[in-house]
C-alpha cells in the first residue's frame, strides 16, 4: 500500500477507526464452492451485511482464492495491476460453468471488498477499480520458490515422498483439476482413525524440523470431524492467518494514520484459523471483538469449555488448575471477555449459535444480528 495514493478505498475508510475483517465459507457464505442454493434469508442477510459495512473499512480472510471473490471487469483490471491467477470456472446448481462470479445470483454481494487476505495466495488490496498485491508481504512469505523448497523440506522430513498420498487433489501433480495451485499453502486430508494418527506424524515433523533447521513451514490445523476428515495446511511462517492480519492491521494504521489503539477490530469466522486470529491479531487495538458464526464446528467445544478441538487447543483454559481463567463468561450467554494475559486488553468473544440476539438463526444471518447487536 502507497500511503500517497488517495484511490485506495480502505485507507481512506480507515479513519472512521474501525476494521472489519470477515471470513467466507461458513461465515457470510453459508455454501462453499461449488456453488449450492442458500437461503433467502441467508441470501438477504449477506445483502445487509454489506450495506451496514459499506463505509468501513472491510476485508475478506477466506481459503478461498481471490478470482472467485471479484467481478470480471475489477479482474480485468487486477490482471493489468500484475494478478496472475487465470479466471476461475465456477460450476452452476445447473451444470453449467461461468468464468465470471458476477453471473452466480448467489453471490452478489461477496465480491469486490476493499482488501483480501488469501490463506495461501498473499494480501491484496482494492485500488482504482482492481487489486493490487502486496509484494512486500510476498516476499516475507519467501516469494515463487517457496513452493518448490517446501516440498523438498517434506521430502527431506519424510526421507521420500510417502506424504504425498494424502495431498489433496488442488496439490497432486496427477490430478485433474481446473484450480492453480496456491502459491503459499499444500494442503493434506487424512481421514479416519488412521488419518489422525497420519496429522499428528505431520505436525511432529514439522515442529522437529523448525527446531532443528529454523524451517520457513508452519502446520495450520483445519480439521472437520463432522466430515471424519482432519485437514492440515502447511504454509509459510507468515502466512498464518493470525500474523498476516496482524502485519496488515499495523500498516494500515501507519498508511492511514490512525492509531492502533485508537482502532476497533471485528474478526469474524467459524473455523479454528479465525479463532486464533480473532484471540490474537490486532495487538493494541482499542477494542477487539470476535464473532463465532452459527452452525460453527467450534460453537459446542467452546461453549462446553472443552480444552481441544480435534487434538488442536483452543486456547481456552478457563478449568486450569494452576493458571488464572482466560475466559470470563458475561451474564448473557455465549459472550465472554477473553484475555491472554494481564498486561493485554480483553477481547470480546460471542458465539452467536448461543447469545439470545442471534440463536437459532443460520451461519449469515447470525452474523448480521451480531453485527447489529455491534451498532454496525
């Protein structure tokens, strides 16, 4: 970002001293790709959503790719900025295939936001009508060969390339899909009893070889046991989500001017990448607040005070024995303040399948009465 380039929509927003940063999948697009019928309602809250946020300053964190999150003349124009993903094909309840997401009813309101970030693909920011990279960041992330060197990492943790069989399909050199690979994440399924205990050899691996070697690979956990599928990305040590938005949250205040501790962050999202950004990301923001939206895989862990998620902590802690509570529950249900440590601001943390303002509803239109519940 060039802090002297007035076309760059989200600094300008930025001094109304509030960032929203919205996960996709699950959150305010209740069907992943490809592409499903949501609801109406679902449909008319995600409307809202953008309405109610449209001057603030709003960004996307998904695992979704960017192509699929800009109409095809702002892609056109990111295209000409140095965007080099080729279009996506987006395959209709019909059968039939689009290039252009505009042309999914569906979707109408889930493109164009005034920043990405792309778990695997780097951030981006909408200038002048198309997206713009941040190359700086890309660069921390270790650039074109981290790719390359990554699987030779692996290769060398493994001595071979066993691992391979669990790659997903969007990473398998024999696969026949119509997705690029992303520039900065591999992605592995294991499945099953067998498959847990697969994961787990994986993390061990690669937390071994950062010891030892100072590795640039981080393991981020994205596990689904509604799906018996525990799900591994591995991506750069800056391409967790957590640090990214917290990088991009400190060159914000410095392009726009405004204090970090005069900014109040939203995070909202339902995976466990989104709770550990919501718990950590923003360090000295004013206020930060993280909404867990309904039909969350995480809503009855967290909500029964379980301590992990699939082998994964949630950093949740309130029944240590020894250490003081993180989590102090609030006298509605489902809102608790959070605080990691006594020296750090607490952070409010809603799961909106439980506060009485938004339960019962679905994943979108829970995030739209938090968010109105929020003043938004």
């Amino acid at each position: 970002m060039d802090c002297n380039e007035r076309d760059i929509p989200i600094i300008q927003k930025a001094k109304r001293k509030k960032l929203i940063v919205l996960d996709k999948d699950g959150t305010i697009q209740s069907n992943p790709h490809p592409v499903e019928h949501p609801s109406e309602s679902e449909i008319s809250a995600g409307k809202e959503i953008r309405r109610r946020l449209e001057e603030y300053a709003v960004m996307t964190s998904s695992a979704q790719t960017l192509e699929l999150g800009m109409d095809s003349g702002t892609y056109a124009r990111s295209v000409a900025y140095g965007f080099k993903r080729l279009r996506p094909k987006i395959r209709l309840p019909d059968g039939t295939l689009t290039h252009k997401p505009e042309e999914v009813r569906e979707w109408g309101y889930l493109l164009n936001f005034d920043a990405f970030n792309g778990f695997g693909t780097g951030i981006y920011v909408l200038k002048n009508g198309g997206y713009i990279c941040d190359r700086d960041y890309e660069t921390l992330l270790g650039g074109p060969q981290w790719r390359p060197q990554a699987f030779e990492m692996l290769d060398r943790l493994y001595k071979g390339d066993r691992y391979k069989r669990n790659l997903s399909s969007v990473d398998r050199a024999d696969a026949d899909i119509d997705v690029a690979p992303l520039e900065y994440r591999i992605q592995f399924d294991h499945h099953g009893d067998e498959g847990y205990a697969q994961r787990e050899e994986l993390h061990s691996l690669i937390a071994t070889g950062r010891e030892d070697n100072d590795l640039n690979l981080a393991f981020v956990d994205e596990s689904n046991l509604k799906k018996s599928r525990y799900t591994t990305y591995v991506v750069p040590k800056y391409g967790q989500k957590e640090r990214a938005l917290e990088r991009f949250g400190n060159q914000l205040s410095f392009r726009s001017g405004v204090p970090m501790d005069e900014m109040e962050c939203v995070i909202v999202g339902d995976s466990p990448t989104d709770l550990k950004s919501g718990l950590q990301a923003f360090q000295g923001a004013a206020q930060v607040t993280f909404i867990l939206a309904a039909d969350s895989r995480l809503t009855e862990p967290l909500y029964e005070n379980f301590p992990d998620f699939a082998g994964i902590s949630l950093l949740w802690n309130r029944k240590h024995p020894d250490l003081p509570a993180r989590y102090k529950q609030t006298r509605i249900p489902g809102v608790y303040w959070y605080r990691a440590h006594r020296l750090l601001r607490p952070r409010k943390v809603i799961l909106a399948g439980i506060a009485p303002w938004s339960k019962g509803l679905g994943c979108t239109e829970s995030v739209l009465a938090c968010l109105c519940e929020l003043g938004f």
